[in-house]
C-alpha cells in the first residue's frame, strides 16, 4: 500500500515513536510505500511532503516534538478545504491516511473519511481527553514534567513560607492537574470538572497553617474556573478550531489566596515544559503500540476508525465515538483526591 501519514494539532511526546513503528512494521512486514504531509493537514493542502522510510525515521523513537512538523490548520473551515485535501492524496495515489491527533484533527479525518478516503486515526494530545480511549500517548510524559516540578516547588515554597500556585495544561479536563497534583502530593488540586470555591481552598490552606506547615502547593489546571466566570484565557483570539490560548488562572488564584489569607502566594505556569522534550518509556511503548496497530488496521481494510487502549489492550473505534464528546476527569479519581483532604469538620 501507499499510505500517508501526518501530524496535527499541539505536538506531544511520542509522534515520532509512533511514525517510526507505523514505517518499520508498514516498510518491513507489508512492503508498503510511505509519504509524510508536513505540519498537519496544512501539508496536505499545500501539498508539502517528506519521505517517509527506515532512514528517515532511524533514530527518532526517544525524540520529542514531530519529524513532521504540526499546525492547528482546520481545513474544514477553508473553502474546498476538504476537497482540495481529496485531490492532493489522490495526486499522490495515496491508499491510506494515518492522522495523529486530537479531537481537531481527528474531526478532519472523519470528514475525509466520509468524502471516501481510506482513513485511520491514533489519538494523540497530552490533555488525555479523546473520547473511547483510556490513555493518549504524551500524557504520561506531561504528568512526569509536572509531577517533577511540584516536587521541586515544595522545598522553595517551605524555606519562604509561602504557597505556591503551579497552573499546569489540559484544556477542558482536568487529567494533568489531578494526577500530577496526587502524585506530587499538593495540598489544593484545582479541575475544571468542578467549579473553584475559593473559601474551600483557603480552609484548606489555613488548615496546613493551623497544623504546623506554613507553606502549601496548590496545583490548577488551566480550563479550572472560578464560578460565574468565564476561563481565564491569554487574549480573546480564537484559533481555527475556535479555541482561545487558556492561561492565567495560576496568577489570579495566587493574588486571590494573597488577599484572602495573608500568606505570601506566587504562582508559575508551566506551560509548553510540559509538551516538550523526550517520551517517558511508557509514552514510546504505546506509541510504538498504537503505530503497529494503526498500520495493521490499514491492511486490515478497517477505516474510519481509531485505535485506542482499553484497559491493557489496543482495540479500535470509529473516529466520530471519539470525538462525540471530551473526557473529563470521572467522580472515581476525583474521589480519591477529597479523600485526602481533610473534612470540613476536622
Ligand atoms: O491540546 C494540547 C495543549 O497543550 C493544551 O493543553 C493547551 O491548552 C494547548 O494545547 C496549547 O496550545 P498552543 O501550543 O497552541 O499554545
């Protein structure tokens, strides 16, 4: 087969593990024939390529970002977008298409699927939040780099007294600030799942004072939002799948908690730390994981559809359960965090 193969959306760590273990099992098992759209579907459009083949991949697996480039390019929001998109992999003889991405690019891949390309998706973003999959790989790296720096921010925030506020990604879920929050044991863990209630996080911060710790990490993902308002956000412009650039929630939960409790508070925002560099282990093995699944459901003739972990095993979904809704943090996990608080009672 001919397969094309791109990246779309934010990078994650783990794209290139995936494209090497797509091209290795496609190159040596299948003897297929591979093309790389550069910068997500915006490769497509513009018809811009690389080849794809056991060189151009060699040496790859452990390294951050995409051989591939990436770009949030919407091409349904383009005018013949979808079709110009059709007659570029035709041009190409393309026999199939793997698109790592989230729910943006994931809905690009649907709607080329429906006008008949033979598509297969794998789901990437570090926010965990694909519908019908149980993990995204780059998640696990995220966390790692999140978890780290809140094990960092204990010992500055203890020899200064103060709180410190570590706003974290996610988008609309929760995921990253919940399990790095628990892992790096923070006193406050903030989600979008629920409203922030700021005199619950000051009796939670006042209780550490009371008990003999003058100084407290509070973890805040940046989708968290204070009631009746709306998520603290870097400007108003949207992108062109219609989202604003979230950020800032950390330094107005820092200036309130100030306010509020008198202890000094600051706040640091981590940002694209968490996107960058290299895969944990666990990130390479399910993307290698996903790749190998991702071209065997191509030559299984199994399209439209998108490979995902489900407890400990990869299956497939089709690609419109996937991103029918967002994942969010459930009341399980959001459980286990309360029950580590201490009751207002106490
Ligand atoms: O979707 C992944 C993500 O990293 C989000 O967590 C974050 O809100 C967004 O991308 C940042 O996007 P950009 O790289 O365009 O600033």
């Amino acid at each position: 087969m001919r397969i094309g193969m791109l990246t779309g959306g934010g990078d994650c760590p783990g794209l290139n593990a995936v494209i090497r273990a797509v091209v290795r099992k496609g190159v040596l098992h299948y003897g297929d024939e591979f093309v790389g759209f550069m910068e997500g579907w915006r490769g497509v459009l513009d018809d811009v390529t690389m080849p794809l083949n056991l060189e151009t991949t060699s040496g790859i697996l452990h390294r951050g970002g995409t051989i591939l480039r990436s770009s949030r390019t919407n091409v349904k929001k383009i005018p013949g977008g979808v079709e110009k998109c059709v007659e570029v992999l035709v041009k190409h003889g393309i026999d199939a298409l793997i698109a790592l991405g989230g729910d943006d690019t994931q809905s690009v891949n649907l709607a080329l699927s429906e006008m008949g390309v033979k598509c297969v998706g794998v789901p990437k973003t570090i926010d965990n939040d694909l519908n019908g999959t149980d993990v995204c790989f780059g998640f696990d790296t995220a966390v790692t780099v999140a978890t780290e720096a809140v094990d960092r921010l204990h010992s500055t925030a203890e020899a200064h007294n103060r709180v410190l506020v570590c706003e974290v990604m996610g988008r609309n879920a929760g995921w990253i600030a919940i399990t790095a929050g628990i892992a790096g044991g923070a006193d406050v863990i903030l989600v979008p799942e629920i409203p922030i209630d700021m005199d619950e996080v000051c009796r939670l911060l006042r209780y550490r004072w009371e008990h003999g710790k003058k100084f407290a990490i509070v973890v805040a993902a940046e989708g968290a939002v204070l009631p009746e308002t709306e998520q603290v956000s870097h400007g108003t412009k949207l992108d062109s799948f219609g989202h604003v650039r979230l950020s800032g929630i950390g330094q107005v939960l820092a200036e309130e908690i100030e306010k509020r409790t008198g202890y000094e508070t600051r706040s640091v925002n981590l940002g694209h730390t968490q996107r960058g560099g290299t895969p944990t282990a666990y990130d390479r093995m399910l993307a290698t994981r996903y790749g190998v699944a991702a071209i065997d459901l191509a030559h299984a003739g199994k399209f439209g559809r998108l490979v995902v972990l489900k407890g400990t095993e990869i299956t497939d979904i089709p690609l419109a359960d996937a991103i029918a809704k967002t994942r969010t943090v459930g009341e399980a996990l959001l459980a286990v965090m309360k029950g580590l608080q201490p009751l207002a009672s106490s």
